[in-house]
C-alpha cells in the first residue's frame, strides 16, 4: 500500500465531510469549500456582467451555486475514497477477469456503486480490512450524499422569507424618503406598529443569513423583490428618525429603536458572507422635507455619527455586492415604475 497516496485520499475525505456537517448543520455559516466555492462563482460571474443589478442571468446564479455546492461535496467525497482504495494495488478483485484491480478508472467505477449504495458492480473486496471498509463508504455515502440534498430545503425556505420580507419592506415606501412620508401622521405611529410586525421576520432571516450564507447570492432583478435595496432602505428611513428627527415627535421610540437593533444585528450576519464596509461612504441624505428636525433632541443626541457612518458604508458594500449602486436604493420609486 501507498501510504502517502492513502493519507491524500483520506485528507479530502475529511475535510469533505467536515466542510458538509459544518455547512448543513452549524448555525454559524458555510465551511470553507462551500464559501468558497459560492463566494468566488457568484462575484465573477457579477463582474462579468459588469456589476448590474439588473441583469436577469443574476437571478440563476442563486440555484446554480446550490446545486455547485452539492456536486463539488459528491464528487470530492467519491474521489477521496477512490484515492484510499487505489493506494493499495491488491484492494478490488475481479471475478471476470480471476486477477487484481490496478486501474484507477476501475476503482472509481467501484467507488461510485458503493458510495450510491448500488453494490459493488463488477469488483468485490479482496481483504476483511477492503471488505469492512466498502461497508463502512456505503453507509456514509447514504448518509452524507442525502444530507447534501437535504441541504437544500432550509435554503429553499429562507429564498422563500427573503422575497416575503422584501415585499413587505416596499409596501412601506419604494425609498426612504417615501416612507417616512408615507408615515409621518401621528409620530410616525402607523410605522412603528408595522416594525413591530417586521421585526421577527427580519430576526429570522438573519438567523437564516447566518447559517445559510449562500442564500446571499438568491438575487432579484427586479428591485421591489431585492432585499438588499428594500432592507438598505428602510435602514436609511429609520437612521434619520434616530439621528436627525425630534424625539418627541416619535410616538414608540421603544419600537424604533427595537427595529433598529434588529436591523443592526442583521448587518452582522453580512460579515459570513465576507461583505464589509469599504472606503466611501454613501451621500447625505436630503431632509429638508422632514418639518420636525433637530439635532439635539434627537434620539441620539449630540453623539457622534461615527456609528453611522459605518452603517451606511456596509449598507453601500452590501448594495454593489448584490450589483447595485446607492441611487438605486435611495432614488428608487421616483421616477420609475414597479415593473422596474
């Protein structure tokens, strides 16, 4: 036996079944091969289409890194056992042929019949220690192939959240200017009473962001269902009644602030999918149509906007990394219509 042959196959081997149980069933992010695999696709393939959001091929990029995902995880699984049983020249024997199985073809043949659980074809084990060990890659086969297709139902499902919440998010406004106008009656009291009803879906996809980071490349062309535009501008919105509006023309400031910290801790979630803040940040945002402005009496007083400052240029990192630019979140709904 090959011994150095034989630690390269069960090296890949490892790392494929630790990079699968760290992806599928950890609740904090995508092992390395997965990550890699869906970060690198998704961010050539937007550069190839020159960055823009509106590009409808984006919308097949989501499903396609899945299914990428699964089939890279299936193929290093089957490859890592066909290196073990190839390091050894006298593994298989062949009935047909009353000799030993040198090919490397012929055992990756093999390799895949044991791993799909559909026997052992052509070849049979030639020792007790091949025999347990074709037992042993045919049940973890079952295992770690069906857990990689049940992978992807919980994506599935927060795809399906994701759309949800951007729908809901522009039944608000289409752009943070029209949502504070929209709400602006009765210290905003209409607002606060659909953050409170936002607030645990937005926890959730969080959550779901966190474990599942692939379902950031899910992408939407069409800007009301793109939560990256819908999500950056209701943060706008509520960042301006924190830092630029009087307090007490806020009616729940109990509600703002819990729909702000939810926000917040959604952005945290952005760092999984290795989306951080850059070097510019967006442009100021035009109040001068807001009539109960003060700087002072604002929630956040006279504090510093570093904070700030630092939101609204993760927020621009998160928009371009999606293929969109700021305008297109904030001069959204002005002078377009929904089909755009």
């Amino acid at each position: 036996m090959n011994i150095a042959l034989f630690l390269v196959g069960l090296v890949i081997t490892l790392i494929v079944i630790y990079d699968m149980v760290y992806t599928i069933l950890s609740p904090r992010g995508a092992g390395l091969i997965a990550d890699r695999v869906s970060r690198n696709l998704w961010r050539g393939y937007l550069e190839l289409v020159g960055g823009n959001g509106k590009n409808r091929s984006l919308r097949f990029i989501g499903p396609l890194l899945l299914l990428i995902i699964v089939l890279v995880w299936i193929i290093l699984l089957w490859i890592g056992n066909t290196i073990m049983i190839y390091s050894d020249g006298q593994a298989l024997w062949s009935g047909t042929s009353r000799e030993y199985v040198p090919g490397f073809i012929e055992k990756l043949y093999f390799t895949a019949y044991v791993l799909s659980s559909m026997g052992s074809g052509d070849y049979t084990p030639a020792s007790d220690l091949w025999m347990l060990y074709t037992g042993f890659i045919s049940y973890t086969g079952v295992v770690f192939i069906s857990l990689g297709i049940s992978f992807l139902i919980p994506v599935i499902e927060a795809i399906t959240l994701k759309r949800q919440v951007s729908l809901q998010l522009h039944n608000l406004g289409p752009n943070p200017r029209s949502i504070l106008e929209n709400y602006s009656e009765n210290g905003y009291m209409e607002l606060m009473e659909k953050l409170d009803s936002l607030e645990p879906s937005i926890l959730k996809l969080a959550q779901y962001h966190l474990a599942y980071p692939v379902i950031h490349y899910f992408h939407s062309e069409r800007r009301y269902e793109c939560l990256p535009v819908m999500l950056a501008s209701l943060d706008e919105a509520l960042s301006i009644l924190m830092y630029k509006v009087d307090k007490d023309s806020i009616n729940s400031i109990m509600s703002l602030r819990t729909a702000y910290n939810a926000l917040t801790y959604y952005h945290s979630t952005l760092a999984n999918a290795f989306i951080t803040p850059g070097d510019d940040e967006p442009e100021h945002p035009d109040t001068s149509y807001l009539t109960q402005i003060s700087k002072k009496d604002s929630i956040h007083g006279e504090r510093s906007g570093s904070d700030l400052v630092h939101r609204r240029k993760l927020l621009l990192a998160y928009l371009q990394n999606d293929g969109w630019e700021w305008d297109d979140m904030a001069k959204y709904g002005e002078a377009v219509s929904l089909k755009n």
